[in-house]
C-alpha cells in the first residue's frame, strides 16, 4: 500500500464535513483533507460554462492588446472577483512609464492604437488583395507598440530582407523602406533601428499552415520585449502567409513593391493594470495561484484567467455552502501583465510574498481533447528552489486526470513566464500548469474562442483549485504525507540518475572514459540526493516555527533513506564500470577521474552576490553593447546559474551545479558574470 493510499484512508472525518453545518465545519477546520474527496468535491461544483463566459469576456477586449483595453480587462476582473464572492480585491498597476524598473526589468511605456491599414499601391492589385493589414478589422495586423505616421500616411517601397545576421543588417541600405521578413522582426528591431527602417512588415509564422493567420508581434523595444522610453518609435506590421506569398511574387515580377502606411497610435505615461483578490483564511499565510492577462489570444491566455477565476468562485461556493471548511491560508487570485506585473507585485508586497508558502502558475491554453498535443503537461521548480510542491501537483493530476481518461506530462523547469517565483531571493515555490494547442496558434489571430474545449478549461480549473485548497488548508499531518511523497519521486528521481550511466557503461571502451563516467556518476548522483532531500525538508515551511524543530527530527528517517538509496545507486555504477574494466582487461577498481575545465581555477576565485530579484533582461543595454552575451530574460544556462548564486558559493560551484542541473555546456560563465559586474548587474565578494 502506497504512502498515499495510507493517507488517504486515515482522515474519515473529511468526508463528514460535506454534510455538517458551516458552524461545526468551522469547529473541525484542523481535521486532515482527503485529496480524493476534496478533487470530487470540486469537480462536482466546477461551472464550465461559465469559465467559459469568463474566457470570451477577457478575449473581447485583451484581443486588442492596447493599455486602454487592458485596462477594461482589469475593471473585469476587479468586478467578477467581487461578484465571486472574493475579499481585498485591489485593482492596482505598474507605471507604464518605459522608465521605471522592477528587478532589472524597465517597465514599458503605454500604448494605444485607433486604427492602421497598410494597402498595395503599386503595381496595380484587385482590390480584395491590396489591403494588407487593417487593425480594426483584424487587431493583430499591427505589432504591439507600432509607431505612427502623419494622418496622411506615408508611401515606402518593400524591400524582402534576407539576410539573418543582426549586424550585418546595421550596415545595410535600409533608410526609408518597409523591410520583409520571415523572421520576427522584434528579434533584430536594434539592427532596423540603426540602418534607418522606416519598419517592417512581418510574415514571419510559428504555423505556416494558419494561411489567413498572423503572427501576433508584441515586442518592440530596442534592446528588448517591451518598448519603453529609450525605444525607436519605428512602424510594424504582420501580414499572413498567403499576403506574403503575393507580395513576394510582386516583387519577382516587378522588381518593386510600394506600400502605403497610416497609422495613427500613441506612447503615453500610463498603468499596467493588475488584479488581485484573496478568499480569505484563518490565518496570516497565504497559497497563490497567478497568471497573466493582457495578450491577444483565447487559449493564451484567456483560458488561463477564466481557470483560476472559475477555481477560486467553485472553492467560494464549496465553503459558503459548509461543504469545505474555510482554510487556514488565505488563497490569493493575482492576474497582471506577464513578468512584468508580477515583477512590480513582488516588489511593492514584499510581506506578502513571504507570507505565500506555494504558488500554481496559469499560462495555459485549454484546448481541444480531439487533437494531439492538448495534454497538460506540468513544470517543475528549478533545482536550486526543490520543492514538495513537484511531487504535490503530478499526485492532483495524477488523482483527476484519470478519471476524464486524459493523459498529463511532467517537464522540468523552463524560464519564460511568471514562474521565476520560485528562485531564491523570491521563495516561492512555483509550479506550471501548460497544454499545447493542438494546431500551433501561439501569438497568431487564429487563436480564438470556438478553439477552446470547455473539458479542457473544467480539468485545469479543478487540478488548480484542488491544489490551493489543500495547500491553503495543509497542517502537519498533510506536510508529512507531502514529505513522503517527495521522497517516493525522489527515490525514482536517483533512480533514474544511477540508471542513466548504467546504459552507457557497456558501450565505454577506453579506461579514461570509465574514470571519468565514474566521477561524474558520482556528482550526478550525490547531487540527486541533495535536492531530492531539499525536497523532503521544503515542507518545513507548512509547519508553525515552534513545531518546525520536531518536525526536522521526524523527517530525518526519509532523509537518511534517500542517502543510503543513492550510495546504493552509486555502488550499483561503480561494480559496473569495474565490471565492465575487467572486460577490457583494465585494472580494477577504477579510480574516478574528472574532466579538465580550464575555468574553474579562475572562478574559484569569485563568488557573485546578485543585486536584485528576478531575471536580467539587460534591456539597458544595445545588443551588439552586450559583448556577444546573451539576454537572460530566457536563456536558460545564464538564468540558472544566476539562481545558483548565493552570495556564498564560489563560481566554480555554481558552474558545476549548473551543469548538473542543465547538461554539458561550454558557456563563458566566468566571461558573463565580469561582464554583469562591470555594467552594475552583480558584485563580486571579496574572499
């Protein structure tokens, strides 16, 4: 019998308390939650249909995605968390100002477009086919942030733009001219500002088979996503597959392509609005569910806004009705502009965030059951911030899905939206909720409404809402079962660690590469063990202070047995690979041997304390300033090692944990982080 199932048969008083009055309810609080019951319970309650109404009532106005729109998304969701029944609920924002900064994060300056049209004008066209982008008809003809033109337009010639390089398209004749492109012009906005584009118009295309479908554009800063004050006011557009392949045989024909651009759009010192609302607890903690709105699309992420509002109104309902008594954590609802809100919310609440014990991030289509790719698949914390709340969310999916016959994924940690919670100087841990689409309409016009599958919207807002509640409501008894939880995926975790290397070992032919396998099955599994124990020991944070002490003395059994397990997995390497010496008539046992990194002497040297939360945009900085460094808003090997960075460790650890963590990779780190020093980033310690 699993650790689970002996759990879950030990709290019988949870299935009374669906019957029991609100008042004893209330008086029984601290009995044990049943997960199986609690995810029946929400099941039963879930309203597709008017997550749904949620769903089309975001996607009306964030479809326009200007901040007058997102600010009438915001009233919304102020207004429907208030008739939901949620409490302190505070329209709020960042300034929208392109100056002001979150983390390292410079805010982007407000926007608002009435209207653009860019039409053929020579060679002659029919009609039909000569207007290549109206943003009143179809929003996403015109990228987000798109400078302006006098009121009588303007006339420019298309000029296809072939070449990739950034710095090659610096230095190109470009002054005055629409450039084409298949690639998504945001990439290399800097490269078209410095050779005098007048813009571009994009056919890039995440799905070239959406032929009527445009590739929303919404980044368009000089050095980064968003345009803040320093960025270049430049034009963009997005035309369709189908509208390229006609202006590209234009241009065969007729060696030149002439265009007309009227766009009348505005940059402001403005708001960018966020929401947030609690269902209010007994105590002072709180469990957070977020997830941004204030992007074009249905599935992303209408659906992600109408799953947690629909979450938090069926958990409302469940505890008005005595069916589920009120938690001892207040559950909060955050919805805002992705990273860039939640940036701001972090640093403006800081008590709050230290108050919040875990966190589900919403950014996730709901989409059609009958196409492949639709399952939800989960994101892990990253290892540096290992967390029970892993192993907690696969164990909710893992109790719901089955019962809908849907299949779920798990994925390990990928930067790129609001889950950066979880790292250390935020401490939060921060799990993912994400589905494909089925046909591939990320950012495209084709993501709309009728894509939505009211299935898909019910099973992540129950897998969400059963994962609050029970955080929300989670005692010592649940912390120790979610202490055996982790242990158990740790277990697999180490498992498959040691088993890794056991594949490989009967294919290894020379002696120096049995060495060094072994002392790298030996980092690889001691570090398994460590974060898997991170794991076990994070649900210390579920416990009171003065209990927390006994709690650690409960703990150290699991703990001791992850070790012994994976001195266990590392002797299984060892006799292998001596087995596997003796074979090749080399001498055993073999003694590990690690591989040379000319790096690591010189960042022994330096240890890297960070300055601020959260990611490094470097958006204040040109790309072709940055010393051939990568941004860090998304890469993932500079974000990890950034994580890493304690203040205590020296660079030669983080290297070897990153590596760890990520795989082999010959990064510049020492390069990279002198650079961040030089330009304010980071400091360095003294040793």
């Amino acid at each position: 019998m699993t650790a689970a199932r002996r759990f879950i048969r030990r709290p019988i008083k949870a299935l009374v308390i669906v019957f029991l009055p609100l008042a004893w309810a209330g008086a029984l609080a601290a009995a044990p939650v049943d997960l199986a019951q609690l995810v029946e319970a929400i099941r039963a309650e879930i309203e597709p249909r008017q997550a749904m109404d949620f769903m089309q009532q975001v996607y009306s106005t964030d479809r326009w995605f200007t901040y007058p729109k997102f600010q009438e998304t915001a009233e919304f969701v102020k207004k429907t968390m208030e008739e939901i029944g949620l409490k302190n609920v505070e329209l709020l924002g960042a300034p929208a100002d392109g100056t002001t900064q979150a983390g390292f994060w410079t805010m982007p300056l407000a926007w608002d477009a009435k209207s653009a049209r860019l039409e053929i004008v020579d060679p002659p066209v029919p009609a039909e086919q000569a207007i290549l982008a109206d943003f009143q008809k179809v929003p996403t003809s015109l990228g987000m942030w798109s400078g302006s033109t006098p009121p009588e337009g303007v006339t420019a010639e298309v000029l296809e733009l072939k070449e990739t390089d950034p710095a090659k398209i610096a230095h190109m004749p470009l002054r005055g001219k629409l450039v084409l492109t298949s690639r998504n012009p945001a990439d290399f906005k800097w490269a078209l500002v410095r050779a005098g584009a007048t813009g571009a118009i994009n056919a890039f295309t995440e799905n070239p088979k959406l032929e009527d479908g445009r590739q929303w554009i919404n980044a368009w800063g000089d050095n980064g996503w968003a345009f803040t004050k320093a960025s270049t006011p430049l034009l963009s557009f997005s035309i369709t597959p189908r509208q390229a392949a006609l202006v590209q045989k234009l241009l065969a024909e007729h060696g030149a392509v002439r265009v007309k651009a009227t766009v009348d759009t505005r940059y402001y010192n403005g708001v960018y609005p966020y929401v947030t609302g609690v269902i209010p607890g007994t105590g002072s903690e709180e469990v957070l569910t977020l997830g941004h709105s204030s992007e074009q699309g249905a599935e992303d992420n209408a659906t992600g806004v109408a799953a947690m509002l629909e979450s938090l109104a069926t958990l409302n309902r469940l505890i008005a009705s005595g069916k589920l008594p009120r938690p001892k954590r207040s559950i909060r609802l955050f919805i805002m502009g992705e990273l860039y809100g939640s940036m701001h919310y972090i640093q403006t609440h800081p008590e709050r965030m230290r108050r919040t014990v875990a966190a589900l991030c919403m950014d996730t289509p709901a989409a059609s059951y009958d196409l492949a790719g639709t399952e939800y698949t989960f994101y892990m914390n990253p290892h540096v911030a290992k967390s029970y709340t892993d192993a907690f969310i696969l164990r909710v999916a893992q109790e719901y899905f089955p019962q809908v016959h849907r299949l779920w994924h798990e994925h390990t940690f990928m930067s790129g939206t609001d889950t950066y919670l979880s790292e250390p100087t935020v401490n939060v841990p921060t799990v993912w909720g994400y589905s494909g689409s089925g046909v591939e309409t990320h950012h495209n016009s084709e993501d709309t409404p009728d894509r939505v599958d009211p299935r898909s919207l019910r099973d992540i807002a129950t897998v969400n809402a059963a994962f609050l509640y029970y955080l929300a409501n989670a005692g010592e008894s649940e912390a120790m079962w979610l202490a055996e939880l982790s242990q158990t995926r740790g277990y697999q975790q180490i498992l498959d660690t040691a088993a890794s290397f056991l594949d490989r070992v009967p294919t290894t032919n020379e002696a120096d590469s049995l060495a060094r396998r072994l002392q790298d099955a030996i980092d690889r599994v001691t570090y398994s063990v460590d974060r898997e124990t991170e794991s076990v020991l994070s649900v210390l944070r579920l416990i009171p202070e003065p209990r927390r002490e006994e709690a650690r003395k409960n703990l150290t059994p699991l703990v001791e047995s992850l070790r012994r397990f994976g001195e266990e997995q590392t002797n299984r390497v060892r006799h292998a690979i001596d087995r596997r010496a003796l074979e090749l008539g080399f001498k055993a046992p073999m003694k590990p041997i690690a591989a040379a990194d000319p790096q690591l002497k010189e960042a022994a040297k330096i240890v890297v304390r960070r300055k601020r939360y959260g990611t490094l945009p470097l958006d204040d900085i040109p790309p072709d300033q940055r010393e051939g460094y990568p941004s860090g808003a998304w890469e993932g090997v500079p974000t990890i090692a950034l994580y890493w960075c304690d203040g205590h460790r020296n660079l030669a650890e983080v290297i070897h944990l990153t590596r760890l963590e990520l795989g082999p990779t010959d990064f510049d780190f020492v390069g990279y982080f002198r650079f961040l020093r030089e330009k304010g980033y980071v400091d360095f310690v003294e040793k």
